[in-house]
C-alpha cells in the first residue's frame, strides 16, 4: 500500500509541478512586485512598524496583536523546511537551488502581501474571538460579488481540499517524520518520538487560535535567536569561505554542478526547480495558507496586515533558509566523501526484483566520520547507499543513482540489507565509497556536527522539536478552517484527533529517502498553488485597488503611529487587551 502510494504521489508530482507551474509563479511574484511598484520596501520598513505595535488599536476587529499574527503565520514557514528543506534542495539541486531560493523569497514577498489583503478584505470578523478568513472565503464572497455564488462555493471548497492535503503531509507528517529521524539519530525511538509530539500538538490545538496565537509569540522569537545564533557560530569559524560560497551559489544557479563525493550532480533546471519547490514549501508563498492566521489580526485597515504579511517571505527563506544553506555548504556535507569505504567496488548480482550488490558486509567508519558522529559503529535501522551508474533500458545512457540499504541485526552481526534495483544491464559502482543516508534535517545535523561534534545533533534536535511543534500547531488550525467550511464546526474535534495521529503514522518508518521526503511535501504545496493562484489572479486587482489606496493615505500622513509599547507587552498581546 505504501509503494503504491509513493508511486502515485510520484506521477501526481510530475504534473502538478510541470515545470510550466514554476515560471507561472516566478511571473506571479513578478506581475504583482510591479503592480505594487515594489511592495518589498514597504514590507521592510512600514511592515515593520505595525508589527512593532505602533499602529495596534484596541477597539479594532479581530483576535491576536499584529506581532502574534505574524508569529503564527511564521511558525508555520519557520519550520523544518528551513532546515530540512534547504538540505534536500542542496542535496538534489545543488548550491545553485539556493540562489532560486532567493528568488522566490523576494517575489514571494509581493505574492504574500497580495494574498494577505484579498483574505483581510473579505474575512468574516461576525464572531470577533474567532475571525474567518482565507481564499476559501475570497472565493466565496468575492464570486457572489459578481453574482456567481454557486462558483465561488465551489472554487472555495476545491482550495479547502487542497489546504487539508498539504496540512497532514507538509504541515503535520513532514515535520513530525524530521522530528523522528534526528531523535533516532539522538537515541530516542522515532514512534516515540512521533507519540510525544502529537501529544504536544494535540494540548495547544484544543485552545484554538487564542492559544496557537499566545504559544506562537513566545516560541518563534526564542527559536528562531537560538537556530541563528548558532548558524552564525559556524559561519564565523567558516568566514573565508563565504565570500567564495555565495559566488558559487549564483555561478550554479545557471550552470551544471559537476557530480562529486555524495552528490549526484544536476543541472540548470535541476537547481531551478528544488530551488522554487522547496522555497515555496519553506515560505508558503502563493499556497493561501498564512492568510489564514493573518485574517485574524486585530486591525481596522486590511492592507495594514497585508504589508505585515510581506515580511515572511524575507525571514523565512532570505535569512533562515540562506543561513542554513551556508552552514552546508560551508561544512562540505552535501558533496561529502562516504562515511565507510570498501577493499574494491562491489559487483551486483540479479534477483528476482532486481539487481543487488554482492556484498551485505559493513565496512568500518573512517576516522572522520567516528569523530563526526561521535561513536564506533554503526545503528540498527541506518540508511545507507552506494553510488552506481545503472542503464534502465538496453540502448540508454548510464545514470549515476542511489543503491540504498537499510543496516539490520542477523546472528552473524550488522548488515546490510540492499533493496533491489531495476536495471537493463548490472550496474557499476562508482568508487568504493559508502554513504550514510542523510536526508532531511539530519543532513543539517550533520554539517553541524561537522563543524563541532554534538552541536548540530543538540541544535537541531531541539531546534526540530521547536520548529515542527510550532509548524504543526499552525498547521492544524489552517487545516481547521478548511475543515469548518467543508462540514462545520461540528468536524473539528474529530480532524484534530486524525491530525495528531498522523504524526504517529509519519514515524512509523516507510518514509526513507529525500526523494519519497519530497514527494509527500511536495503533494500538498503543488495542489494548493493550482487552487490558490488563479484565485489570486482573477480577484488580485481587487486587492491592488485597496493597496494603492492604503499608500496615498500613509504618504499623505493620514495615520497617525503612535509610540511603540513595551515589547513584553507586544509579544504577550496586551497591547491590544
């Protein structure tokens, strides 16, 4: 049932993220950064000062502060697609994914702000402790506007099926499954691990958006200081290097990077395409869904929230995603020598599945990776692989791919256990090396660690509890909106109960690699841009009427900031109490 699930999510990937899809977002974030006439300033300097509570009324509509909005909305994008996301990109794409990376955060910046004022201008502040909000109900009303109700139920129904997907996969079970694999990593059983979380989810979610706003303001400061503080550690041991790293992030960007160590080697549109899919999973821009904790901001001008809104983007992917992509790089994790080595290249020999290398042995680690790793040996349930060119079909040219294996106990000790591959003609190992899967978070621990052995498996441990418990509490009230307009608020005890033990089913163990990683993140971001832009497109002029509106007003002096409170009181919501 899991193959066949994997193998499903693979051709849906395919055709929801056409590379077409790609340049349509790219030429969104585009379309909307010149009709704002560059909003990102306006995100970077007035964005600021809102969420600073200088412009906070108490009297105003809504249910949390502009800096608690913001909180939620971050805790979902600052996440484990920052650290996690970024590894994958780089391990598949290369350091020139991260450049496309920053592409998508700059004009992801206009994208957002776009999404945010259509959600604040037609969200529904009836029950003022529990506002409505999102492109579920932009459709809704904004069709009706136009005398097509019938569409817009529809239209907003499709979009809340799209939210539910990439709730439980990139919201809930890619982050509980890093969670997982880095407790594993740390000595801690990954179903354990995966029960304690949901566990945790399960205590915030109950309190609704009050809690998840509250736990979110308190949270997303303190993680995102402790994750930068540390990233800047590396950086600092490692500042000779930087100047030469951000040069080979953009010479990569539109060039092939060579194979070398653990990496496969990709092209252009390799780097191209993990550069925009896992910015769009970090920073969630165009996917519709932090407009929904944004629609429950406590202000009376929708487009104030909106230029708040803009702000994601750039801490999410411009600062958090590049930091943690130059601690890979810098470290050398991501074209790394392996971890083992073998007396020769394997031979593989066929099975009845497949082709598989002759060998079950375990050579020993090398000096460096003992020291990395900070043990002897290998662990029960490691993922390991060689590297081998392998023909599909007689005719085709070899292709440098991934044999993995699992380590297992048997009565004559560790062992691998290879799974077969499919191949015209026996593969040919590259090298003698063999690597220790590293996907996920735990290829950020790892160049981490590098750098200090035990820092990155302490860093990210904690930093990966913190950022997936703040993800998935985020995650589960998005998912809980969708849930409300589809069948009512009747449903919503039930879906948190099925949130929470998708977790545990995340840990359970049949998501192994990078590759079946991405395919079920990937699922829920890719249907929700097909849900959410078109929404965007058709009603985005709605929104940049009230934009441009907004700026005549603040440049004419007619709002009035007053000084900012205390920031205890900001970060706490008092302000506006």
């Amino acid at each position: 049932m899991i193959d066949s699930f994997m193998n499903w999510s693979g051709y849906v990937d395919t055709v929801i993220w056409h590379p077409i899809v790609l340049y349509i977002v790219l030429g969104v974030g585009v379309l909307f950064t010149i009709w704002t006439r560059f909003c990102q300033h306006r995100a970077l300097t007035h964005g600021v000062a809102v969420t600073l509570g200088r412009y906070d009324e108490k009297g105003d509509p809504g249910a949390i502060n502009h800096f608690q909005a913001l909180s939620a909305a971050l805790s979902a994008t600052v996440g484990l697609g920052n650290i996690g996301g970024v590894a994958v990109a780089i391990a598949l794409g290369g350091p020139g994914a991260v450049f496309w990376m920053w592409v998508v955060g700059l004009f992801g910046m206009a994208i957002k702000t776009t999404e945010v004022a259509l959600s604040m201008l037609y969200r529904d502040t009836s029950d003022p402790d529990n506002p409505r909000g999102g492109p579920m109900w932009v459709a809704r009303k904004a069709f009706a506007e136009r005398g097509m109700g019938g569409v817009g139920t529809i239209v907003g129904g499709i979009f809340c099926v799209t939210l539910l997907t990439s709730a439980v996969t990139g919201g809930n079970m890619f982050q509980a499954w890093n969670v997982g694999e880095v407790s594993q990593a740390a000595g801690m059983p990954r179903q354990a691990a995966g029960i304690l979380l949901a566990v945790m989810v399960g205590v915030v979610i109950i309190g609704g958006v009050k809690r998840i706003g509250a736990v979110a303001g308190r949270l997303v400061p303190f993680m995102c200081l402790l994750y930068l503080v540390a990233a800047f550690y590396v950086l600092l041991l490692n500042l000779p290097q930087i100047p030469g790293l951000l040069a080979l992030i953009v010479q990569q960007a539109f060039s092939p990077t060579e194979a070398g160590g653990a990496f496969l080697g990709g092209t252009l549109g390799t780097a191209f395409a993990w550069g925009l899919k896992r910015a769009l999973f970090s920073s969630e821009a165009g996917q519709g869904s932090s407009p929904i904790a944004h629609s429950a901001a406590k202000t009376g001008e929708p487009i104030r929230e909106a230029v708040v809104g803009g702000l994601e983007p750039f801490i999410d992917t411009l600062v958090v995603c590049t930091l943690t992509a130059l601690v890979i790089l810098s470290s050398g994790v991501w074209n790394r020598p392996g971890e083992a080595h073998f007396a020769a290249p394997l031979t593989f020999v066929q099975v009845e599945e497949g082709w598989v290398p002759d060998s079950v042995e375990l050579p020993n680690r090398t000096t460096a990776s003992r020291r990395v790793m900070r043990r002897e040996g290998w662990m029960v349930d490691e993922n390991v692989f060689v590297l081998a060119n392998v023909t599909a079909e007689t005719g085709e040219t070899a292709v440098r791919t991934q044999v993995t294996g699992e380590v297992i106990d048997t009565d004559t000790g560790l062992q691998i256990d290879w799974e077969p591959i499919e191949a015209a003609v026996a593969p040919e190992m590259i090298g003698t090396d063999l690597f220790q899967v590293f996907a996920g978070a735990t290829l950020t621990t790892y160049a981490f660690d590098k750098v200090q052995p035990g820092m990155g498996t302490y860093l990210v441990l904690v930093a990966s509890w913190l950022f997936a418990f703040s993800t998935m509490i985020s995650w589960a009230y998005y998912g809980e909106q969708g849930i409300i307009y589809l069948f009512g608020r009747g449903a919503v005890l039930p879906y948190k109960f099925i949130y929470c033990g998708l977790a545990i089913v995340a840990t359970a163990g049949f998501i192994q690699t990078d590759v079946e990683l991405d395919r079920v993140t990937s699922l829920g971001t890719g249907v929700m841009l097909w849900a959410n832009i078109p929404i965007m497109l058709i009603f985005g002029g709605i929104a940049m009427k009230a934009y441009h509106e907004y700026m005549r007003r603040l440049d004419a002096g007619e709002f009035h900031p007053h000084a900012a409170p205390p920031l205890e009181d900001v970060v706490e919501g008092r302000d506006v109490e």
